[in-house]
C-alpha cells in the first residue's frame, strides 16, 4: 500500500508531544508529502519506538528533534535527541533482542529490550536500514527506506 512518510512523522510527533511533553519536540521543515509504498502501521510503529527511546532513555527537559529528507534513491528519517548517548561498545548491540546499556535503570523505566530489534526487522521488510551515530549530547538513528521497493515481505 502507498502511504505519505511526512504525514506519518507529524502523526507521531503529535501523539509524542501528548505522551512526552517533558521532552521538547522540533520537527523539522522538509518535504510537504511524501508518498511510498510501504506498511503505515508498522512504519509508525518504527518512528513510535524511536521517539519512545528519546524520551525514555534520557533525561526529562531533553530536546529531541525529527527530520524527513531524501538522499539519493531513499527517503530518511531521523531521530535524534541531546541525551547523554549511547557508548561505542554498546552501539551495535542495541539492536540485539533484550539488550539494554544499563540493565538496572532501564528496568525501572520499564524497557523489555524488544523494540530496537523489532524496529530494525520491520524496517529490513521495507527493503530499509537503521542507522545508529551517538556521542554525548547527540544520539542519531537514521531510517532509510527505498523510494521504489519491490513487494514488502514479512519480518
Ligand atoms: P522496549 O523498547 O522493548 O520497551 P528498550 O527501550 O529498553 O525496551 P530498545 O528500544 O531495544 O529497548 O533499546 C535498547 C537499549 O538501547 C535501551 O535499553 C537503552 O539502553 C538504549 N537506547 C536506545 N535508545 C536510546 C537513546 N536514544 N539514548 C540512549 N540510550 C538509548
Ligand atoms: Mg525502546
């Protein structure tokens, strides 16, 4: 099915400034619409976990932002928040199942470890990657999606 990526965006930041309103959110100007042929819920799905992780795995007050933009043959999404980072050792592990950079903390804040690992398979079914950059003050995960992409297989 074809979907508009911008109007998923702004559908999540909305629902994030209702459930987040510690964290203040900038969605940045880009493309007015975007239309692709991708699966609305799960991708929403995808940017509701990578918000959700903004706020949750940072401290309240910090600012977390949302760019779409297109690059090439694909159109990207980026999430990025002013947290304290994600340490190198842990930066590819993320995206392992149940893994947490600081198991004791995240309990307490409820994270099964599960949503990275589903955002990256749902994201792989749209032909798609995940991109993690992180230093202190600037945590980036960056969705890539094809323009064109072939049929949408299961993850
Ligand atoms: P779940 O998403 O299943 O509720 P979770 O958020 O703990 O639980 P993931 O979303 O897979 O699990 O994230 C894995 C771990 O990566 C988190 O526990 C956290 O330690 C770290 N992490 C993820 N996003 C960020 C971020 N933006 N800043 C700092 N650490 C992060
Ligand atoms: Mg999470």
């Amino acid at each position: 099915a074809e979907a508009d990526l911008v109007e998923l965006v702004e559908q999540a930041a909305d629902a994030f400034r209702v459930t987040h309103g510690d964290h203040p959110l900038t969605v940045a100007p880009g493309p007015s619409a975007l239309s692709l042929r991708l699966d609305p819920q799960r991708v929403r799905q995808v940017l509701d976990n990578l918000l959700t992780n903004a706020a949750m795995h940072t401290p309240p007050g910090t600012p977390v932002s949302v760019a779409v933009s297109l690059a090439n043959d694909t159109a990207q999404v980026r999430i990025a928040d002013a947290g304290p980072g994600i340490p190198p050792a842990d930066r590819e592990r993320v995206f392992d199942r149940f893994y947490r950079v600081d198991k004791a903390r995240s309990r307490d804040r409820g994270g099964s470890g599960l949503g990275l690992a589903v955002a990256q398979s749902l994201i792989r079914a749209h032909g798609g990657r995940i991109d993690l950059t992180s230093e202190p003050g600037a945590t980036v995960f960056t969705v890539t999606v094809p323009l064109a992409v072939g049929a949408l297989t299961n993850p």
